[in-house]
C-alpha cells in the first residue's frame, strides 16, 4: 500500500485554523455520513488493502481532483480535521517505518507500523501512492455531503 513515500508536504493542505479537509467518495446519498473502519474490506474498494493490513481503516483523498475513476458516479463527503492527528509518514520523525522493519526481519510490517503510529495518538496517516495524496484515519468520522463536485479524474 504504502509503495511510495509522499513527495509533497502536508503543510501545503492546512487551513489558518490548522486543520485539514478529507474527502471521502460513496455511493450513498445523504447529508452527513458517520463512516466506520468496520466496512474496511467489505467492499470491492478496500479487497487488496485488507490483504496488505487487517487493520481496519478508511480512506480519503487529500484534493478530490485526485480521485480515481471508479468513483466517477459517487458523492463527494468531506471532513475538516486536526493535522496533528496525522502522522506525516514522509517525514516519519519518529523512524516507524525503520522500526517496523527492523522489528519484522528487514520487512516492512504494515501491521506494525499502523500500530506504532496509533500507540502514538494518532489517527491518521498521510502519505502517497500512485501519484495521489492519502490519509487513512482509523476512526469513526462523520462526514457531511459536498454539494457542488467540480473535481476531474485522473
């Protein structure tokens, strides 16, 4: 999942008040959501990342224009959150991906590494992975609809 460190800094994405807007696409049509890291992996979406880590969690993007194209036809939610309740996983102040390998044979425990940012007090993580901005947050969330979607695919 993680394959490519994020090349931008989160920094760019916070507003004045610090925090940052998530979105979220979904096939449901209501006016606020409260999303649940219990559906990860019930869905076609979330079949290969729950091979990759069990730990259940949600994703969202960092910029809507980043969405991919099965989400052509979905709604738009958003969420304003924290930026400290994200871990900056291409800083990684914290060494966790080094830990987690060094803890797991050379290999990167995904597993692992989720949990050492948890314990840590958060509940998300930014990073990048095919060119887009991702945070996954391990939390229920409540998400309200975007009225007006003027985002592109890629």
């Amino acid at each position: 999942m993680i394959s490519t460190i994020i090349k931008e800094e989160l920094e760019k994405y916070i507003t004045n008040k610090n925090n940052i807007t998530l979105y979220h696409y979904s096939s449901l049509n209501q006016d606020e959501i409260l999303l649940s890291p219990d559906k990860f992996g019930k869905n076609y979406f979330t079949k290969n990342d729950e091979r990759t880590s069990g730990k259940k969690r949600i994703f969202f993007y960092v910029t809507p224009e980043e969405k991919e194209r099965f989400f052509m036809n979905s709604n738009l939610y958003k969420a304003d959150v924290n930026v400290n309740e994200i871990y900056d996983l291409k800083k990684d102040y914290n060494n966790f991906i080094y830990t987690a390998k060094g803890n797991n044979n050379g290999a990167l425990s995904f597993d692992m590494l989720f949990e050492m940012i948890l314990q840590n007090g958060y509940k998300g993580i930014f990073y990048m992975v095919s060119g887009r901005s991702i945070v996954i947050w391990f939390e229920q969330i409540l998400v309200t609809k975007v009225d007006k979607e003027t985002s592109t695919v890629r």
